[in-house]
C-alpha cells in the first residue's frame, strides 16, 4: 500500500530532475538504489505486520477457547454446589427429624411408669426413671425403654447422622447412667467425639469409662483409644504409660492386648 505511491514520488522527482537538465547518470543510479531499498524496507514491514496479525489473531482464538472452556468449568462446579447444597439439606432435614423422634422416645419413656403399670408419676414413692429401690437402672422401663432409646442411637450413627446420635447417647446415658449398656453408650459417645476431632473430650470421655464402669469389657478397649489418643495429641509419655496399664491389668484382652503391645515396640 505503500510501495506505489512511494515509488512514484521519487520517479516524478527523477523525472523533473531529467527534465530540468540538473540530474546526472549517476544521481539516476542512486536513485535507483534508494527506490529498490525503500521497496525491501516496505516489503520487510509487510511481511513483519503480516505475521503479528497472525499471531494477534491464534491469541484471539485461544483466548477464546480458553474462556469457553472456563466458563464449561464454572458451570460444573456451580452445578455441583447446587447438588450439594441439596443434599446437606437434606441431611440436615433427616438430623432435624432424627432430633425430634429421639426427644419423642426421650418424653414417652419419663411418661411410661415403672414395670409398665398405670402409676403416675408420683405414684408409689418411685420416680418414673428409677428402677426399684431407686435406682436409675431403668431395667423395669416400659416397653422398648433402654434398649429402643439405645438402638436408635445406634441407628443414627450407622446412618452417619453424628450429631443426632451424639445427643441419643447423651441422653440415654441421662436417663439410665447404670444400665448394662451404659458402657457401650458412653464408649459410642467417646468415639463420636473423635469423629467430630474434639480429641480433647474423647480423652477425657473414654478416660471416664474406666472410672464409672471399672469392670466393664470396654475397659481395656477404652484404655486403648486412650492411648492412641495420646499419640495423637503428642503425649508419648502418657501413652506409654497406658499402654503398659493394659498389658499388666487387663493380660486377658487377647485381642486389645496385642495391639497394645505392637503399639508400645512402635513408639518406644
């Protein structure tokens, strides 16, 4: 585009300046010369804004592909948000319905009498919770008392609701602190603990265990967690220590007693 009207310039220069009688052969050839360089200057300019057109236009379209596929990606992820959003409600609806059936069952059994006659409350000398002679065994509660507060806990934590079956056996052990599945419900309870990594309360919670529940089966199993608890929180001292309490108290423990063992030789 710029090639012709140049060279025509200096053409009607060369041209005036023949006519005018002022120009030799080699002002010709000179000129010339500059007219062939500015030409390879021109073409040189060309082919130089040709290839950065080039190069602008691939950028164009890999940007763009780049933006297409950005935006492929944002919708997944947005879809898979909203899918999850679904879903935690609808974990949250079941945990809120779980709540409300074990707080039913709770309610029913302080309103069921003691070996499921019609007294009230007050009738008999005896609180609807206790067992006879007072004591909040709850072995004498109505039908499915204990073990149906019980089971359903269970229920909730193999469903994976943690915290409705946290408060199932917080509240069976409210109500029935020496049923012989107290242990097992505070064991349960310990263990959820971990789950929800409140490390601190389940030492403390199965440490407990021992304590309430001295000749329980679930000792020497609780000492253990103890132990790897301790691990866990750094204190190899104490772990040590409750290790070798198993070992020495408990040698019956065929199965917790070899794992305490193996644990030992690990971290000694």
């Amino acid at each position: 585009m710029l090639r012709i009207p140049a060279a025509r310039v200096l053409w009607t220069v060369a041209a005036v300046s023949v006519l005018g009688g002022c120009a030799t052969k080699g002002d010709l050839r000179n000129l010339q010369t500059e007219i062939r360089s500015l030409a390879v200057r021109q073409d040189s300019l060309i082919a130089e804004l040709r290839r950065e057109t080039l190069s602008t236009q691939d950028t164009l379209r890999e940007t763009t592909d780049q933006l297409f596929s950005f935006r492929g990606d944002i919708s997944q992820q947005l879809r898979a948000i909203a899918q999850g959003l679904s879903e935690l409600e609808a974990m949250v609806g079941e945990n809120q319905r779980g709540i409300i059936g074990v707080r039913d069952q709770l309610a029913n059994l302080r309103r069921t009498p003691v070996g499921g006659g019609a007294m009230g409350p007050g009738a008999g000398g005896g609180d609807p919770m206790m067992g006879p002679g007072g004591d909040a065994s709850g072995g004498g509660a109505g039908a499915g008392g204990p073990e149906e507060l019980y089971n359903s806990a269970v229920g909730q934590r193999n469903r994976g609701s943690v915290a409705t079956a946290r408060l199932a056996f917080q509240q069976f052990l409210e109500a029935y602190p020496n049923h012989e599945l107290a242990p097992d419900a505070h064991y349960a309870l310990a263990d959820l603990m971990v789950q929800e990594n409140r490390l601190e309360d389940a030492l403390s919670a199965f440490q407990e265990i021992p304590e309430l529940f001295p000749t329980a089966e679930r000792v020497p199993e609780s000492l253990y967690r103890v132990a790897l608890i301790q691990i866990e929180l750094g204190d190899e001292g104490e772990a040590e220590a409750t290790l070798e309490r198993i070992l020495n108290s408990y040698p019956d423990a065929a199965g917790v007693t070899m794992l305490a063992r193996e644990k030992l030789d690990e971290i000694r």
